[in-house]
C-alpha cells in the first residue's frame, strides 16, 4: 500500500499548462500505478491512469531509456496462457537516502528507487552531551559516508531526508524546536549542505514521527489502514497521524507533538519546560526512572547506553519476574492507555502503532494500556481502536525519510536530470 501525496491524481492525465509539465504530470502517475504494484503490462498501466495506449508507450520508452523501470519479461496469464509483457519499478542507480537523529542514536536507512535497501546503520548517539554544532557536524559525518557507500552500491543519492524529534519548518528545513536534542532554530538542511559541500545532495528535514508514521502506512503491521496513529516510544514521545490516507500536518506543519499534551498538572517537568507532559510518564526516561533508578538518564558520570540494550535489561528483568520493574511497566502502560484513549477520542483511528521501545515491551505494556483506552475512549466504535505493535524497529522514522524522497522523485521523475549521470 502506498502513500497518496495530497495532490489528487487526475483520472485521464493530469490537466496542467505547458508540454513539459504535462510530460512530468503523466510519467509521475506512471510511476506511482508502479510504486503501487509489483509489476503492470502497458494496458494495465493505460487502464489504470486513463491515459492512451499509444502515450503510456512513450513514457514508457522514456522511462526504460531512464533506467526508472525495467522489463520483467513475459508473464502468462490465465489458463489459456495469454503473455503480458509487464514492467517493474526498477531505478536501482537512484538512490534515497533516509536518517534520523535521536537523543541516543543516529539512523541511517539507504534504498534505490524500487525501496530495495542498499545501506542500514544505527550508532549510539549522546545528544544530551552535545551542543548542536558537534551533533550537525556528526551527522553531516554520517550522511557523507552514507552518500559514499551508497555510490559504492551503485545507487547517487537523489535526495536526504532528516527525521528529527521536534517542531520542523519542513519548508525552509529548519527545526524550530526539538526540546530533547536541545535544538531551537536551527537551520539543519542548509547546515548539511554545506557539510556535503560537492557532494550537492538536496536536504529536506521532516518530523521523525510524521516519517515513521509514513513508513508504518507504506510497509508497516498496519499498511494501508487510512486512520491510524503513530507513537514513538523514545526518550521522547511523538506522534504521527494519518487520517484518510494523508499525513495530517496542521497549518504549520506541527501537528502530532502529543508527548507534550499535559496529564498531570503535578507531574514532573519535561525537557520542553513544561510540567506533566505525556512524555515524562511514557517516555524511555521515565520507566527507566522507575525500573531501574540507578541507571536512570542524565546521572553524572552515566555513559549513554544503546536503547536496545537498555530496554532488553528491562525485558530481561520482567521475564524473570522483577517486581519493581513489572510495577513500572504496570504505570507506564496505564499511562500510555490514558492518553492513547485522548487520541482515540481526537482522531478515531483505527489503530495505534507503538513503535521505538514501546514496541520492544508491547507484551507487558499492551494489557494495561489497552485496558485504559476501552474505559475512556467516549464512542463505542471508537473504543474498538487497538494498540499495535510495530515491527519497523527503531528504524521506522529513517526507513519513512527514505519514501518521502522516493515519492519526491515519484511526483517528479524530471529533477533527476539535474543530478549527476552515474555511469550505465
Ligand atoms: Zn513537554
């Protein structure tokens, strides 16, 4: 199931001015019948988009003459055997480059065109020790070697997305705010560009739970279902919405920063400043807090831990029956259900994902989280909402960066012309 861009398709061809943006409209609807499928023959293609015979065969011979899309020989359809001459998305030298950067780790996701994966790296990250010019120098560091590794399979990266947990200015890609990385105002895309120098590969930043949400609708345990909510369980908590099939965004773009809605006005203080944040009962902090105090975040001396490391000690310990650590999931859980339960109340998906270390402990934390959500979610229907798991991993927010710059270049094939030619 893919991602529909807000812009509708036009049945028939799109309906733009000139040639040349007409040529781009139709060999971007090509594509996506592609992106959709696993592979079409021409008519299939013709069918579908509503263009002539005669037309999907010149964008066709165009998109071959690219190398976007490939022949996949002759199929036999049916009994009698008819053949279908049938064509794949392909674009194996186009590469999409997708990374985020967390409080504790950096994430790198590279795949061509066709979503195959050429390049996955996680390192731990301590961005609470960092200033954000070390952090930006860091993870220009790791785009570099990204961009080169990629180059080594074959693959010139058209596009970087950044994932970042915080408030993004997705237009000018600047994050305005992201309150755990210790971020405000920053111009990362532009930060970046600078780092790859001649490397010149255009940067965009996104939110990472907008992203991860993308990647959950795209490839995830709930692909295709078009209302579904997003969570990460980092040290932070964000969130991600797709309602009808599109990300919901809001008018600036910083719609989903639900671990900052306030539960306990006599809670805790958050990283944003504020008291009784989401975020500071369901966040990775919090139950380590709670599970295992002598480790917990921010303690002198502590050095950063990786959070899969953290979060199996703790699966190690519930497994074993330690009490302490069942009491904290126990809250956690409940916690995570109550404001679970506001979401299903705002936005009546169909699902939650819980991603990051929520979907590690989703065993213990899911019975008394989904438990919260049937008592306090208003409408009947609504109440039928469940948690899920995800299984994307701590991955899911830089493998969703990788589709948006793959549905960049599917809603227009025509920038890569003013990318480097690789070699044939
Ligand atoms: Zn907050």
């Amino acid at each position: 199931m893919a991602y529909r861009p807000s812009r509708s398709r036009a049945p028939g061809g799109a309906a733009p001015t000139g040639p040349a943006t007409l040529r781009r409209a139709n060999l971007s609807l090509v594509l996506r019948e592609l992106r959709d499928h696993t592979s079409l023959s021409r008519a299939e293609i013709a069918q579908a988009t509503g263009l002539h015979r005669a037309t999907v065969s010149n964008l066709m011979a165009e998109l071959l003459e690219r190398r976007l899309v490939r022949e996949v020989g002759v199929e036999h359809v049916g009994a009698i055997g008819r053949p279908r001459r049938a064509v794949a998305l392909h674009g194996a030298h186009v590469g999409a480059l997708g990374m985020e950067i967390n409080v504790d780790y950096i994430a790198v996701h590279g795949t061509d065109l066709s979503g195959r994966s050429l390049v996955e790296r996680r390192l731990v990250h301590d961005a609470m020790g960092s200033d954000p010019d070390s952090a930006v120098r860091r993870l220009g560091l790791v785009a570099k070697e990204a961009v080169e590794a990629m180059r080594r399979a074959g693959a010139v990266p058209s596009g970087i997305v950044v994932a970042v947990p915080g408030l993004v200015d997705v237009t000018r890609g600047v994050v305005t705010l992201a309150p755990n990385l210790h971020w405000r105002n920053l111009p990362l895309a532009e930060q970046l560009s600078s780092i790859l120098g001649r490397r010149r590969v255009p940067v965009r930043v996104d939110n990472d739970a907008n992203l991860a949400a993308l990647a959950e609708y795209t490839s995830g345990v709930a692909a295709g279902t078009p209302h579904l909510v997003y969570l990460t369980g980092e040290v932070g908590v964000g969130g991600g919405i797709i309602s009808g099939g599109e990300l919901l965004r809001g008018a600036d773009g910083f719609s989903g920063e639900v671990g900052h809605l306030r539960v306990d006005p006599n809670g805790d203080r958050c990283g944003c400043g504020r008291i009784g944040c989401w975020e500071t009962k369901v966040g990775l902090a919090a139950l380590v807090r709670a599970a295992m105090p002598e480790q917990a975040y921010g303690l002198p001396g502590m050095p950063v831990p990786d959070p899969d490391e953290r979060v199996a000690e703790i699966a190690r310990g519930l497994a074993s029956g330690d009490r302490r650590m069942m009491t904290a999931v126990a809250q956690v859980g409940e916690w995570l259900g109550l404001g679970g339960s506001i979401l299903a109340n705002l936005f009546n998906p169909r699902v939650i994902v819980i991603g990051g270390y929520f979907a590690s402990l989703a065993e213990w934390l899911l019975p008394h989280a989904q438990d919260q959500l049937r008592r306090l979610v208003v409408a009947d229907p609504a109440a039928q909402c469940r948690f899920v798991a995800s299984t994307l991993g701590f991955g899911a927010a830089s493998r969703g960066a990788a589709s948006m710059v793959v549905n960049h270049i599917i809603d227009d094939p025509t920038i890569l012309d003013s990318l480097p030619r690789p070699a044939p």
